[in-house]
C-alpha cells in the first residue's frame, strides 16, 4: 500500500493506514505501522480481516490514512471505501484508486492490492 501526499505534507508526517471491514459478522480493524516523518511513504504490510465467501457481497472495506500530531486527534488524511461485492474479479491485482478528502485540499492516492 502507498500513499502519498503532496502541498504541506511534503516535508513527511506521522502517519498509518486504519482499515475498517464492515460484513454481517461485524466491524473488524486492522492497522499498519505508524510512520514517522517519510517524504514518500510506503507500507509492505498485509492487513488481514476474516470473511466468509458468502458475506463478500455485504462487505465493505475503508482504508483511512490518518496523520499523527501528538497535540490533537489523529486527523484524517484520505479515505477510499470499497465494495466488496465488486472485487470478486479484482484479487490479486494492483490498482490506483483515488483518496476522498475531508474539507482540505490536498492530493492523494493509494495502490491498494487485493489478494484472495
């Protein structure tokens, strides 16, 4: 997973990728490593979640870049949900998705790769 953020954030950020899995089991969340003041941040890590085959049309997965500031709460960078009723097909391959943003404006991306 890569993200990237340009504008303010080029001088590296405490940042980590919160993924959130909602299916009819429940919410399950799991996290990378928080990095610390990386120009081009990248995570080699593999979030894993259990999920049934059969509740794959009901999940939703949200990765959420958040930054880390010891001063507040960890504000949230960038956010991409995905429906997992339209990955079935995608498994295994990279693609580039675009971050949605909360009010400020900044760019951003992730590389998220699936795997079954």
């Amino acid at each position: 997973m890569h993200g990237r953020m340009s504008g303010d954030q080029d001088a590296g950020c405490h940042c980590y990728i919160l993924g959130t899995l909602v299916s009819k089991s429940g919410i399950t969340e799991a996290q990378t490593e928080l990095k610390k003041k990386v120009l081009h941040t990248f995570w080699e890590e593999v979030l894993r979640f259990p999920l049934m085959e059969e509740e794959m049309p009901e999940g939703t997965l949200t990765l959420t870049l958040r930054n880390c500031d010891k001063f507040s709460r960890h504000s949230i960078v960038g956010e991409l949900k995905l429906s997992l009723a339209n990955m079935e097909g995608s498994f295994g391959m990279a693609q580039w998705e675009r971050l949605k943003t909360p009010e400020k404006v900044w760019a951003h991306s992730v590389l998220v790769v699936q795997k079954l």
